[in-house]
C-alpha cells in the first residue's frame, strides 16, 4: 500500500503511476471490461455525455482542469481558439501532449489548489474531478473556477455516478458516508484517493447556494453533467 500522509499527494501519485494505463478504465479494457452488454452501455451513455458537450460548444478562451491522458481534451480542442490544459500529474500531461500534437493547446503542471489563473477563460471545463475533491475544499475549488471566468463565462463538467460497473472488477465502492476509495494499479499496488459521489439534485442546490446557476443531470446509469454559470 502506497502511503505519503498527504491524501491529495498519494491522489497524485496515483495519477502519475497509473498514466500509462488509465485509458483502459474509460475504454473498457483489461480489469475494466464488464463484457458486451455493460460496455456497450458505458459507450452509449459516453457518447450521451459527448453529444451534451457538443451542445454546449465550448469556445473562445477554453481551461481545463486535471484534463487528464485527454479523453475530453481531443473533443475541446475542435471548438477552442486556445485551449489551456491544467493538471498536477506531469506524466499524464505527457500523454495528453503525445496525444494531441496540438499548438493549440498549453499545457500547465501545476497542483490545482495552488494554481493561479494568468488569463480569464470564457469556458472552464473539468471531467472526473470534482469527485476527487476533498469534501472541505468544495467551495475553495469553486472560488478558483470563479476567478477564472470571463464576464459571461459558463462552465462543464462530467463526472461519476456511483455505480460499481464503472471501475475496475477488483475495485470495492466506498460505503456512502465514505470519501475516500482504495484503488489498485495492473501491477497491484495500491493508493488511497478521493472520491466522493454526488446527486443531481443536491449538487444544483449546493451550487445554487454558493452563487452557480447549473442544469445537473445523469444518465441511465454512469455519468452526472453540469452546465451553468454564475448568477447575475
């Protein structure tokens, strides 16, 4: 077990080790694949998730936050003029970059909760990550989202349902009350993260509380999406 005594550091030494690897989970590959029927719904309800964003069209001045390998980098960058790309784990970083082979797009390492905006950004879109911050830094996160937006700037994001089909097969969900998950790499080491799951519902009305129009809703079974703004 892979332990630093810093939570959030073994959440990014987890993201760094598991790099090379981590397309497996959103392809359904290896410990991830839950056989036809579960796949293809998992696919279905990406594309579902896709589709919205296209919708959304995310332009002009575009941030990501902990874009990850670039799952949802390559579907921004169509719609962005520039496109930031920000996350904690350079190994990541160098896949995303190996990926894409854009100009468009800058990267940034940097820890989120450390970062600095040097530029307003007309869209903010984060996927996978608001589950992995920690319970007492939720309005924290949303005060750097905020000073990152341009006046009328809007902002995306995509994360988990709580569902077991979707991590890996040797994977056990937290109990409820839990926000903390005990995940394993290929070669079985394993690292403690964040992960904490989230209801449409409550998640619109808490941001509502904190100053955020948002549309919260779900899929069938795997994702919850965001799309909203500050209130005027």
């Amino acid at each position: 077990m892979h332990r630093t005594g810093d939570p959030l550091q073994e959440q990014l030494d987890y993201y760094n080790a598991r790099a090379g690897e981590y397309d497996q989970w959103w392809l359904r590959q290896g410990r991830y694949d839950r056989g036809p029927e579960l796949n293809g719904r998992w696919v279905a309800e990406g594309v579902e998730i896709s589709e919205m964003l296209a919708r959304f069209r995310p332009e002009g001045e575009v941030l990501e936050i902990a874009c990850g390998t670039g799952i949802w980098t390559v579907q921004l960058l169509p719609f962005a003029t520039c496109l930031t790309a920000l996350d904690g784990a350079r190994e990541v970083l160098a896949v995303n970059a190996a990926k894409l082979k854009s100009e468009k797009v800058r990267y940034i390492e940097a820890d989120v909760f450390k970062w600095q905006p040097d530029r307003m950004f007309d869209v903010v879109f984060f996927s996978f990550w608001l589950s992995h911050v920690p319970p007492e830094r939720f309005e924290e996160f949303w005060e750097l989202v905020r000073s990152c937006l341009a006046p009328g700037g809007r902002v995306f994001f995509v994360d988990s349902l709580r569902d077991s089909g979707s991590t890996a097969v040797n994977h056990d969900l937290p109990g409820e009350e839990s926000t903390v998950s005990r995940r394993k790499l290929n070669d079985g080491r394993e690292y403690q993260v964040y992960k904490v799951f989230y209801e449409p519902e409550d998640l619109a009305a808490r941001l509502r509380a904190l100053g955020w129009e948002f549309e919260v809703s779900q899929t069938a079974s795997y994702f919850i999406r965001g799309q909203g703004s500050r209130i005027p």
